[in-house]
C-alpha cells in the first residue's frame, strides 16, 4: 500500500540512495533498505535502514513529511 505521485522517480530515488535518510547509516548486505511509508495513509516518508524503519524513535526527532 505504498503511494507516490510517481511511481518511476521514487524507484530511481530508491534505487540511488546509498545511506539511511534518517541515522545517515550507509545500505549493506546486512544493512538493507526499506521504503517508510504511512501505514494510515500509504504516503511514501523515507527511504530507512531496517533498524529505523523497526524502531519509530526516529519520528520523536524528524518531522514527517
């Protein structure tokens, strides 16, 4: 339930970003990537490494887009 307004230049964002939006964690093997998005709304938020996007601290301190 992910949404965007497009589709193709949030893949091409996705597919370059090397570091997690939030803790700047660079993206591994073991460190993937996940795309954050609002589990109300579908909206797309971040681009995160599995631990932020498991652990939502990260909201207490970065404004939600």
């Amino acid at each position: 339930g992910l949404i965007h307004d497009n589709m193709n230049e949030l893949y091409k964002h996705y597919l370059e970003t090397t570091e997690c939006n939030v803790c700047k964690t660079e993206f591994t093997d073991t460190n993937v990537k996940c795309m954050d998005h609002d589990h109300d709304t579908g909206l797309f938020r971040y681009i995160l490494c599995n631990k932020c996007n498991v652990y939502d601290n990260w909201k207490k301190i970065i404004p939600q887009i």
